[in-house]
C-alpha cells in the first residue's frame, strides 16, 4: 500500500511548475513583435531590478504592459477555472459538470451587459458588475437549490440549470431590445472569453495581488476539504457515516467553487472548456485523489490557459483570437477522446 | 478513546461491586421514532419506544417484515436521527450526542452498495475507514496503513488489495465494503440486510465471517434482516419488531414461536427446536 | 504511465514552441523590414512620444484628455473612415498603418494592418512606432486604455451628425499638423452640402425607409449617423425611434407607406436595377407602393462612414429622390462619382 504523502504531492507540483514555467517564457517570446529570448530576458532582469530606463521603452511596453500581465491574467483565469470545475464535479456528484453549470457566467454576463449599456467606457466597469451578477446568481441558485436546508446536489444541478436558461433569456432580451453596434461587438469578446482587457487600475502589480489574494483563499479552502471530497464521492452517506461533515463540506466547496468562477468570469469572461477538462485530464494521469488533484489542477489549469492564449494571439497574426475560441477549438476533440476512454 | 494500535476498542474500566456484569456494550432504553408529530395528535410511530441490551461479542439479529421499522432502529443505532424518546447508548454515552468523528469511531455502518463516482482500488477504499481518526486535512499514517491491513486480513481479503473496487464480484466487494467498517476500529458493528445480494453460501460465509469477528475482536454485531434461519443460526439475541411494534426480545429459542412468526411473517410457518438448542424454521407446505 | 505522460506533454510542448517560432520567424522578417528601416529615425520619434518637450493636451471627441506630440509623422488609423479621411486630406505619407478592414481607396490595402478594427494587436501598434493612434467609438475601450498605457497617445472621434464629421476631419487634419489642407477639404465638403441644401430648401422631405437588413428587418433609429444623412438628401425615415438600429415587423412597413426604400451597397450603378427586381420578387414586398412606383435608391455604403466619401452618397441619394432639381447636370455629377469612390 503506497498511500498519498505531501512529499510525493510536492514532487508532482514541482514538476507541473516548471512545465508552468516553461509555457510562460514560450508564451513571452510569441507575439506581432519580434523580440528575441535574450532581449527578454534582460527586459526582465532589468525591470525586476529596478533599472526600468536602461530598458528600450518598446520592451518594456511589449513584455510588461502587454505580454506579462495577459500571461498572470491567464495563470489566475486558468487555475480558478480547473479548482472550481474538480470542486463542481465532486459536490454536484458529475463528472460532466463544469464551473458554468449553475449558471454563475449567464449572471455574470447579465451584469456585463448591463454595464456596457450604462457605463460602456468606464475602465473596471464590466469587471465589477460581472462580479455583482454572479454573486447574486450565486445566492440565488443557493436557495433554489436547498432541500430540508442542506445543498442538495440534483436540486443543485436543477437550479443551476433553470437559473442558467432564465438568465440567457434576459440576456437575449436585452440584447435585442437595446441593440447598437457596440454592445454587441463589447459582449462577442467577453462571451467567448478573452485575455485581453487591461487592469481597471493603473497599478498592474496592485490589481494581480488583490486576485491572487482571493485566488489563494478560496482555492485553499477547497483544499482544507479534499480529504472529505474523497470520501463524498465514495458516497455520501457513507461519508456522513465515517464522520465527514457533508452539509459544511458542500457550504464550503459550493461558496470557494462559485467566488473563483466568478473571479474568472468577471476578469476575462466565458472561457470554456477548462474547467470541465484540465480535472479530468488531471485525474487520469495523477489519479482520483482530491488531495493532489486540486494542486495538480491549479497548475494544468494554467499550463493550459497560456498556451492556448499564446496560441489565439499567434496564430492568426496580427488578428487576435480571443482565448475562448482557442479552447473550445482544442477542448472539443480532448472532451470527445475523454468519452470514449474510461477515466482512471 | 485513542487510536493507539490494538485488535479491538478500549473499553473504559469502571469500578464495579464484586460479582457484577459489565454494563452492557449496546443499551437501548424505550427508544422510539415516528415521523410527525405534533402537541395536538398523538404521533405516528415509525417504531414504539423499544429497549435491549447487548454485551460484547454478541451478535444481536433486528428481525422482522417489510416495513416493521427495522432501518429506522439501525438509523437511531447510528446515531443519525435522535429518538423521539427514550436513549441509546453504546459504552455508557448517548449515541445521537457524539460529535461526528467520535461516533465515528465507534459505531461503524456498513452499507449494501457503494456507488463511486471515480474508479477507486481496494487499499484505498479500505483506507477510507481511518477517516475519523486524524484531522481534517490528513494524510495517512503508518498506523493507519497497518490498521486497514488488518482489517483486510479480517475478511480474508488480502488478495484483493490492488484490485479495482468496480471489478469485485458481490460477494468481493461485500467483504471490502465490510473491511473499511472494521478499520474504523468500532465497537458497534450495524449491518442492513448484508445478505440481500448474497446466495447462499455467500450468506453462510458472511454470517460465520461475522461470528467470528464477535468472537475474536469483542465487537457487538447489530445485523437488520428478514432471514429467520440464518438469524436463528447465527445470532445470540432477536429483536422481533412488527409494523413498528417490538414483540419480543431474547433468545432465538425464546422469540420463535410458530403461531407469532406466522402472524408477523404472514406466512404457513412452523419452528422446529433442533439439539443445538437453535430453533429452525420450516414453510409448511401447501399440499 | 506517469513517466509517459510528463514525456509526451515535454515534447508536444517543444513541438508546439518550435513549430510556432519558425513560423514567427518567417513572418518577421517580413514585417521587420518595414517598421525596421525607419529604425533609427522611428526611434528618436519614439522618444518624442513620451511627454517630455513638444506636446499639448487636449480633450479629445469622446471625452478623454490626451497628450498629443507637437510633430506628428507616424499616424495609425483603426477605422476605415479615418483611413478614408487622411487619403482625403492627402495625408496618407504620415499612415503608417491601418486596419485590415481599410479598402478605401485601394491603395489603403497595402499598408501594414495592425488586425482588425474591433480588437487590433497591440504589439503591431507598438511595432509601428506611431506618433498618434486615431480611434473611433468602433474600438474597443480596452485599446485605448492600453495604448495609453504604454504612453502611446490616441485620439478618439465620435461623429454623430455629419456636421460632425465636418469637425472631426478638421480635427484630424489639426493633429497632424496639415490645418491648410483641412480647411480645403472642410470647406469643399460644406460647400457641395450647402450647394444640395439650396436647391432642395423648398421641397419637402421625401418619405424613404432605410433597409439595413431585410430579413429579420432592420432599419435605423432617429439619432443614427444615416439618419442625418438622409436629412441633407432631402429625405426623412418614416420610422421614428430612439433605438440605433430598430427592427420592424412587416405590417408596420405598410402602415407607414414609404415613398422610397433606400438599401446601401458597396457596388452602386448596377445595383439600383437588381434591387429593384428583387424586391419586386419577393411576395410581401412588391405590394408596397414604393415598389410599384419603382421607388427604390441604392446609395453607397459610404452613407455610414463619417468620412468625404459620404458626401458623394448624399449627393446620390438627393439625385435619385429628387431628380427634378437635378435634370441638367445629372450625367456629370454621375461621371464624378464614379470616378471618386474608386470603382
């Protein structure tokens, strides 16, 4: 018997990071401007030591205002996205579910779209109603889905669902009703899901480090409950009977899953597909064990998010894809493969 | 209670008077159940307040129709409702009490069917039982690895460790579901109609597998079934309930008795007292 | 199966880096050469984009304050319009780059594109090394705020009315220091508009529906920039509302009885005819009064674009609506326009 030891999971994370490691430095070389590995380097070197004005102010420009925060932007995307989708799979009983399926990005779509029309120019306005939208989505799939008090994970599921369609229906509605060019050229991008939006603030470093903080929180929360997400998925009862608190566990998972989904979907939109595949992905080579699979998920997630966003900004040069169709373009064949294989 | 290594659960010593008995492992004082009930109408019991005692190393068979309030005793036996009335208690504390990892580790449920969601082998289902014993976050110890191992050795189930748990037979995957109960170290064993799936030499197995482990381990054995001569056989206290009433507590010899059992079982029934003192039931023919 | 599966990832990730850096490599070196030749010169402009000596501030058409270099010889325009209009005002030395939506005039096409006019590459921007980046309301906010962050500046216009548009070539024309010759073009435009608004002052509006889709039907609200428009053709959209881009049901298109349907083409001339049948095949249309009359005007897609081009599509549309105030010099004027849109 060879049970899971925090060693063997730092060896694996280690791994994964530089793999991680080794997408982001691909992901700085490639872009419409050519600039070699050597002159990013220095770019780096040199901006991390503070010398910025021996830098030409192109690269400085090119991998610090465009290339490095739309790289941090899609590690933080990507990792909550695969942490929220394993979370959704283990407290809705599915694999098939995703970070979408209770319809927390229709909520945040609604806010954004109501942001577009109030507010269309105001920097940090689609983010923060994206947020309020899916928050209230949150709650209200919440109460929806409650049966005798505690989450119950078909009524979850049915909730999610009704919520999801209500919500696109009021989407349409409104995008209908108030259409003018720019709205709807404004949510094309955000629907699919897209990297490409700056920081609200001035401040680059402020803004990552406030997501990061909120990353780190709810992504660590789920991982206080790994352990009993193992025994849940054994069966639920089961787990009430070895002592597993399931109502606080699902509370607990259901909020951390929904506060990154939302983080995700108010920063960069829709993206698809991550979070229902990196898990899997994840799960068939590292195994079922929640412990390592939400480490394991943070770094996939990433891993996949900057090489498929390095990929919609190169591949059709200089016309930028936006992210989400890069993954849907990828992830449909992988979720097809996945089906038709037993996942071990 | 600590989870130090040892084939069994620590009872607590007491100081007793010279010449007493050892208070009782299981002991369920007029414990009842219904479903609604309100100030104004009296309620409907699911089960009638109820008592019966077990000591250790006794296997005590809950015997009785569909719908004679059996699952709602082993759910009150877990501890997973509060009785309307009345105690149950296992080592001297009410059981409904426990906090979660504390009942945990001394009331085991083993369930008929396991549903997983992801493929899961056999040491790793087994090592799920030392749930309650660690923190919340845990990783499994040395110990941990030891005690689910014997708890393997108990069913006879070595052979099966590396085995994937959606590839066991019935009877296989019985004997693990049983495994993880026994790593949790319990002292109250409940089992619900363990031998629905079972034919019958798995059944016979199952039930001399069980003997056993009261015998060896200590540990007292709550089984819920409708099999009369295998509880017969088997058990060494009847609990007889009928449409939530308790009829009769005691012996095998002393609960079976022709005219009640065809009453509660509805069915042409006559008993036969064999010489190992253990009664047999026997369907009278129709022709 | 773990040592197999880090293998494969490792390689395919190789793969990938390798296949796309040659790839990269092979399209750098020609988009190097452009940006690259001007190098030296580009970069000392470069440095006169930061704000140190030679800038002013101003608010630009969409509310913005913007710090703009005194000299400006390196523009990119992210619009067609705008791209029309520094063609216009004989500017078109100083663009260095467009979109890859800019096809007017053709020659527009051949200079670098920086992506298309919704979500332009930043990094081609920046590879151009421009003086100013000229923006409409099209562009993403997103543009904008990243293009200033990099200390880039851009100036957004935001005609609504064509009066606008008047104002914002002047604008334009001011930013890249050819005042002259934006007075020119300004006053040659104002005075074809007022040439047309004398000739139909004592003529009423003609009742025209503006068709921007047929199916599902689109038409244009009262606070579009076509809207305008049509008022300085002599003709007024019989649908009323505050929505930009309406949609109506049939029945209301026969209640309201307009006198012409208006479509917009890229290809004029032949296209009146063809229209014409067409919407006297389809079942529901050729009922209407309008196209029994044979009341149907294609004008220019220009008509949309706030830019010198819309004036010839007005001067069109007015020909087509009111040719009886046109009789004697409508050969000529036909003539013209052909040759100015770039057919």
């Amino acid at each position: 018997m060879r049970p899971l030891t925090p060693r063997r999971i730092l060896w694996i994370c280690a791994g994964l990071t530089c793999l991680l490691f080794v997408a982001v430095l691909i992901s700085l070389r490639m872009g419409a401007y050519p600039i070699s590995v050597q002159d990013i380097a220095m770019t780096l070197f040199r901006g991390a030591m503070g010398r910025r004005d021996e830098i030409p102010p192109d690269f400085w420009s090119v991998v610090f205002v465009i290339r490095l925060p739309r790289i941090l932007l899609g590690i933080l995307v990507g990792a909550s996205l695969a942490v929220a989708g394993a979370g959704f799979q283990a407290l809705l009983r599915n694999p098939l579910a995703d970070p979408y399926v209770l319809g927390v990005s229709s909520g945040a779509a609604l806010g954004a779209i109501v942001s577009l029309v109030i507010a269309p120019r105001t920097p940090g306005a689609i983010q923060a109603a994206a947020f309020v939208g899916a928050a209230l989505t949150v709650a209200g799939v919440y109460f929806l889905g409650r049966r005798g008090g505690q989450l119950d994970s078909a009524t979850l599921l049915l909730a999610g669902i009704v919520m999801a369609s209500f919500l696109s229906a009021a989407i349409m509605f409104l995008i209908t009703t108030l259409s003018g060019h720019d709205l709807l050229r404004g949510m094309a991008f955000w629907l699919m899901g897209d990297l490409a939006s700056p920081p609200p603030i001035q401040d680059v470093w402020k803004w990552f480090g406030f997501l990061f903080i909120i990353f780190f929180v709810a992504a660590g929360a789920i991982y206080t409950t790994s352990s009993d997400l193992n025994m849940i998925l054994s069966g639920e009862q089961e787990a009430r009977h070895l002592g597993v608190n399931v109502n606080r566990v699902k509370l607990v998972v259901y909020i951390s899953a929904s506060v990154l989904t939302g983080l995700a979907v108010s920063v960069s939109g829709a993206i698809g597909y991550v979070g229902l595949l990196v898990p899997h992905v994840m799960r068939m080579i590292f195994g079922t064990d929640y412990r390592l699979l939400i480490p394991t998920s943070v770094l996939g997630g990433a891993i996949a998010i900057v090489l498929a966003d390095t990929l919609a900004r190169t591949v059709m040069g200089p016309t930028e894809l936006p992210v989400g169709a890069m993954t849907a373009l990828a992830g449909a064949p992988v979720f097809i493969y996945l089906m038709r294989r037993r996942v071990r | 209670m600590s989870a130090s290594a040892g084939s069994g659960p620590i009872v607590m010593p007491q100081p007793r008077p010279f010449g007493a008995a050892p208070p009782p492992r299981l002991r369920v004082e007029q414990a009842s159940y219904a479903y609604s009930a309100t100030d104004r109408s009296a309620p409907k019991f699911t089960l009638a307040p109820t008592s019966f005692d077990a000591q250790q190393r006794e296997i005590v068979a809950i015997l009785g129709p569909n719908a004679s309030g059996k699952s709602t005793m082993l759910r009150l036996l877990a501890g997973l409702t509060k009785p309307l009335s009345g105690r149950i208690e296992v080592d001297g504390v009410e059981v409904s009490e426990l906090e979660l990892r504390t009942r945990a580790q001394r009331i085991a449920l083993v369930q008929q069917e396991s549903e997983l969601l992801f493929p899961l082998r056999v040491w790793e289902y087994v090592l799920q039982g030392r749930y309650p014993y660690g923190r919340r976050l845990r990783f499994e110890s040395d110990e941990d690895c030891l005690m689910a191992g014997n708890a393997l050795a108990q069913v006879g189930g070595d052979a099966l460790r590396d085995r994937w748990m959606d590839q066991l037979s019935g009877g296989e995957k019985q004997r693990v579901i049983l495994a993880r109960a026994l790593a949790q170290q319990p002292s109250l064993l409940l089992l619900d109609e363990p031998t629905q799936h079972l034919d019958i030499g798995g059944k016979v197995e199952l039930l001399r597998r069980l003997r056993k482990l009261a015998d060896e381990n200590r540990y007292t054995v709550v089984v819920v079934t409708h099999e009369l001569n295998l509880a017969a056989e088997f058990s060494d206290r009847i609990v007889l309930l009928n449409k939530g009433k308790c009829l009769r507590v005691g012996t095998p010899a002393e609960v079976y008795e022709g005219a009640l059992l065809e009453e509660v079982f509805e069915a042409p029934l006559d008993v036969e007292m064999r010489t190992s003192g253990r009664p047999r039931v026997i369907l009278r023919g129709s022709r | 199966m773990r040592a197999n599966a880090y293998k494969i990832i490792i390689a395919v990730t190789t793969a990938a880096f390798l296949a796309i850096s040659a790839a990269q490599n092979a399209s750098a070196q020609t988009q190097a050469t452009a940006p690259q030749s001007a190098g030296a010169a580009s970069r000392e402009n470069a440095q006169t984009s930061l704000p140190a000596s030679g800038t002013r501030t101003l608010t630009d058409e969409a509310g913005l304050r913007v710090t703009i270099p005194a000299q400006v010889n390196r523009v990119i325009s992210l619009a067609p319009n705008l791209t029309e209009t520094i063609y216009a005002l004989g500017l078109e030395d100083k663009l260095v780059g467009d979109t890859t939506y800019c096809d007017t005039p053709a020659a527009a096409k051949t200079k670098p594109h920086v992506g298309d006019t919704i979500n332009p590459s930043l990094e081609a921007i920046v590879a151009l090394h421009p003086d100013l980046v000229l923006a409409t309301m099209i562009n993403r906010i997103d543009t904008v705020i990243g293009l200033s962050r990099m200390g880039i500046a851009v100036y957004t216009t935001d005609p609504r009315t064509v009066r606008g548009m008047l104002e914002s070539t002047m604008h334009v024309a001011e930013l890249m220091g050819a005042t002259e010759k934006g007075n020119a073009l300004v006053a040659q435009m104002q005075a074809r508009l007022d040439a047309l608004h004398a000739r139909l002052t004592d003529r009423p509006y003609v009742h025209v529906l503006f068709v921007v889709w047929q199916e599902p039907l689109f038409t244009i609200g009262q606070n579009t920039f076509i809207a305008d428009a049509l008022k300085w053709a002599g003709a007024e959209s019989v649908v009323t509302s505050k929505q930009d881009w309406p949609q109506l049901t049939f029945e209301e298109v026969v209640r309201l009885q307009p006198e012409y349907i208006v479509t917009a083409s890229t290809h004029t001339g032949e296209e009146g005819k063809r229209s014409l049948e067409e919407f006297r095949s389809r079942p529901l249309w050729r009922n209407l009064q309008a196209i029994e009359a044979g009341h149907v005007a294609v004008i220019s897609d220009e008509v949309d674009k706030p830019s010198p081009g819309l004036i010839d599509a007005i001067e069109d549309l007015a020909h087509q609506l009111h040719p009886e105030v046109f009789t004697a010099k409508r050969a000529a004027d036909v003539e013209r326009m052909t040759t100015e849109v770039g057919l």
